[in-house]
C-alpha cells in the first residue's frame, strides 16, 4: 500500500536510517490529515512541482462544481425551487470536468448564479450540520473566476483547501533541518481503516482480532498523530446516522489508544499526539447561537462560555478521559491545518518531543 517513496515502519523487517524519522499519520475521514502533509511540504520544501501545480488547478475546479452540484442535489431532494434558468441548472449538473481543458464562461457564470442563489446559500448555512466534501466551498467561490481561468497557479492557500478523499496510503519525505521526516498518511474512510493494520499490525475496529499481534514485532515510528475535527460535534456521520462524525472519530480514537498495538509502539521511541483540528470553523460554529446550542446537547455537562478555545479544550479532556489511569503521555494541541504559521510552531514543538523522546531511550535524561 505504500507510495511515493518511504518504506513501511512497522515491519519486523523494518531498517532503520540514520537521521530518518518516521510520523505514522491517522484519523477519520475529513479529519485533515492530508491538508497537513501538504502543509508539512510547503514548510519544509516551499513549493510544488509544475505537475502538481496543475494536477490541484484540476482538484479546485472540481471542487467548485462539485460542491454546487451538491448544494443543487440537496435543494433537489428538498424539493426547494433554485430560481436560476433550467438552461443553466441542466448545464451545471451534466457538466463533467475534463483536465485538459479549460470550461467555457457560461459554465463559470452558471456557478456563480446558482451560488448567489437565496436557496443555495440557506442550503449552504445548512450544510454545516451534515457531510458536505467541499467545506471550504465559500473560500474558493470569492476566487472562482481566477480558479477557472486560463494559466490559473493556485497559491500554497489554494491547495492546502483543496479537497481529495484520500484513497490508499501515501507517504511523503521532507527535510527539515538536515533530518528526513516520512509522513504516512493513512486514509481514514471504513475500507481504508482495515488497513491500519499493515502500520499498526495487530490493529483491528473488530473486537473479536484485536491485539492479535507479533510480541517481537519492531516498530520505527517516532510520532504516531490522530486527526480528529473539532466542528464535527453537530454533523451527522454517513457511517451512522444516529451518532456524529466527532462520536465516530472519538470511538476510534478510544480504541486505537487502548489497543495493545499502540501500546508496542510507545515502548518503543514513538510519541503518541492528538491533534484536535479546525480550529477556524470550530471558532465559527461555536459563535453562532444555534450550533452552540448543538454543542451543549452534545456535551451536556459542559458549564463554558461560547469561547473556541475553552471549548476546544472541553473537547480535548473528553477525548483524554480513555487514557484515565494509565502511564501514557499523550501531546494535544489544537490545530488549524491550513494556518501555515501555527503549523511551522506545532511542527517544531513535535520535533522537540520526537528528539526528546530518542534521548531518554537513549538513557541521557
């Protein structure tokens, strides 16, 4: 399953590279494990290829017409009248984005009415309570002439907000200060989960094959980080309806930190870390009277304010409550993956834990 150039960190086969440090990257899908990875690139490389470069001027013109596309399908399934010319709405809904070419203005403009929408933009109010893929759709409609545009160069902003559901695992190197650092991010959907346990082996969401492990398996990670999303409180899980995507990432949480794989690999050099992340549209929901309501009915015993960050930090105790009793160190800090300045200061407290972490095993502290 790996790819893009760093070897599996958990085999018993494993060999271990000199100035080589391993960060095992899991979470739930939509979590923003993959906008980290890239933000990890643009800090420690400072820019994409020409490839890439095109590869994500396609990923955001996808994302536009996507996220309309759903706005448009949930107004469809409501039975709301979008007041746009059927015209228009027929050739936005069959449009199918080809990479090679750059879409006519009627399509562009055709988004940009359905966008304005009075139902469009109720729906996308709405949305912030459900799955929607594209969740920074508002950020990339204010640019979305320049996105469609001929010999469009997404800035670092564009790309670390494009969306691409990560499928397979992928493993990016980085150089910071003379180390190589290998991020493997792990997709985080259902299927993708069963393959935690090439990375964890012993791993499993199945109570009856956990911790059936190998007690002489080796393991080469440094830093093992969970994703979770911290404006999930509210949105109502594909997976189970009757539960949120925080429940669902909570659970999985629980049961990779309690799990015996984990357990291994902390005895070895590994830090374990919980970054509760977006911060940004935590911060917005949260201001907002009704989805604070939301947040109190999913913490009833939360007695704070509708300050972010004393809620963050609520969020942050209930998650740690699974470690309660145990002899387990686990480094929280609340992210925004796309805020590249605080991401640099994160990175930096990691490496210290990680370098820290190697000189205790070591025997000097």
């Amino acid at each position: 399953f790996n790819q893009m150039g760093c070897f599996p960190a958990t085999s018993s086969k494993a060999t271990q590279r000199r100035g080589l440090f391993n960060v095992l990257i899991l979470g739930t899908s939509g979590s923003g494990k993959s906008t980290f990875v890239k933000q990890m690139k643009i800090i420690g490389i400072g820019n994409f290829g020409d490839a890439e470069m095109l590869h994500f001027s396609h990923v955001l013109r996808c994302n536009v017409l996507n996220g309309v596309k759903e706005l448009m399908g949930m107004a469809k399934l409501q039975q709301l009248e979008i007041n746009v010319k059927k015209t228009i709405l027929e050739l936005v809904e069959g449009y199918e984005l080809n990479q090679e070419e750059i879409p006519p203005n009627k399509l562009v403009h055709g988004i940009i009415k359905i966008w304005n929408d009075d139902t469009i933009q109720q729906l996308w109010i709405e949305s912030q309570k459900f799955h929607f893929d594209v969740s920074q759709l508002n950020y990339l409609m204010n640019k979305v002439e320049d996105i469609f545009s001929l010999g469009f160069v997404p800035t670092d902003n564009d790309i670390l907000r494009s969306r691409q559901t990560s499928i397979g695992v992928y493993s990016h190197t980085v150089t910071f200060a003379k180390y190589d650092w290998c991020f493997t991010d792990v997709g985080g959907q259902i299927p993708e989960r069963k393959k935690w346990k090439y990375y964890l082996p012993g791993y499993s969401e199945d109570p009856d094959n956990i911790n059936n492990q190998d007690e002489d398996e080796i393991y080469d990670y440094q830093a093992i980080i969970y994703f979770a999303a911290l404006d999930e409180y509210n949105i109502v899980s594909e997976d189970d309806p009757n539960r949120s995507k925080m429940e669902i990432s909570k659970s999985v949480w629980e049961n990779l930190i309690t799990s015996k794989s984990l357990k291994r690999a902390i005895t070895t050099t590994c830090c374990p870390v919980l970054f509760l992340n977006k911060l940004d549209l935590f911060e917005s929901k949260i201001h907002d009277e009704e989805h604070f309501e939301d947040f109190k009915l999913a913490f009833p015993h939360y007695q704070g304010t509708m300050d972010h960050l004393e809620a963050a930090e609520y969020v942050g105790d209930i998650f740690l409550e699974s470690i309660k009793g145990r002899n387990l160190a686990v480094h929280v800090h609340y992210t925004c993956a796309v805020d590249t300045n605080m991401m640099k200061t994160i990175f930096k407290s990691i490496q210290t834990y990680v370098f820290r972490q190697r000189v205790q095993k070591l025997g000097f502290l």
